[in-house]
C-alpha cells in the first residue's frame, strides 16, 4: 500500500447550508467513487472554500457520508483577484495499491481550474 493525494473541486450555486452541502457531498461521492476509495482508507481530508461560501462547514458533508474518524479541517481558499468565485475545494489523503491511478475530480464550474487534466473531467 502507498498514500497518495487527490485533489477536486466543485462549484457551488449559492452560499446557503443546503448548497454547500450538496456540492461537497457530490465532490466527495465521485472522488470515492472513481478511486474506489472506502473510508476506512482515508487518512486526512482538507477542504477550502472561497470567501462567498459561509453558510456552513464542508466538512459537514463528508461527516455525513460515513468519514466520521477520518481527521478533516476546513480553511479558506486565498482571495486571489479574478479567482473563479463559490468554489469548494478539497485535498484527501488515502491509502490504496502502489499501481492505483489517482483521478482527480473537477466537476461543475471549477472544470475550468484543471482544464489540463482529462482523467479529472
């Protein structure tokens, strides 16, 4: 086994709980889903959200969908002029096989922030 990092981002339609959860809870459920990644393999997860996103904790999500002794911490992503707006963005660590492919995910409109990567489409 090896530890490898994942990183997605997805875009969220308004700063309300409600939105905030589902965006994060979509994100975490394909970057589970196409790394074939089970809870009990996570090591830590960091989420980031832009300074338009208040209306609740990311992490929240992720507690929800079973991660509940899985370390995570939620920061703020740096207020970059012209920086694509209501994003959340996470960062996981988890164990797998040393041939696994990580897959990134870049769903909704935080696509265009790694337009480069095919795999994470």
């Amino acid at each position: 086994m090896r530890l490898f990092a994942l990183r997605g981002a997805n875009s969220v339609e308004r700063n309300e709980a409600d939105a905030i959860l589902d965006a994060t809870g979509e994100l975490m459920r394909e970057l589970l889903a196409r790394n074939n990644v089970s809870p009990d393999a996570i090591v830590s997860c960091i989420f980031t959200a832009t300074d338009d996103l208040d209306a609740e904790f990311p992490a929240l999500a992720a507690r929800r969908l079973g991660l509940d002794h899985v370390p995570l911490l939620c920061a703020r992503e740096l207020p970059v002029p012209g920086s694509l707006p209501r994003v959340i963005r996470t960062l996981m660590h988890y164990y797998a096989p040393e041939d696994h492919q990580p897959r990134h995910v870049y769903l909704g409109e935080a696509r265009a922030l790694r337009a480069d990567l095919e795999s994470a489409q």
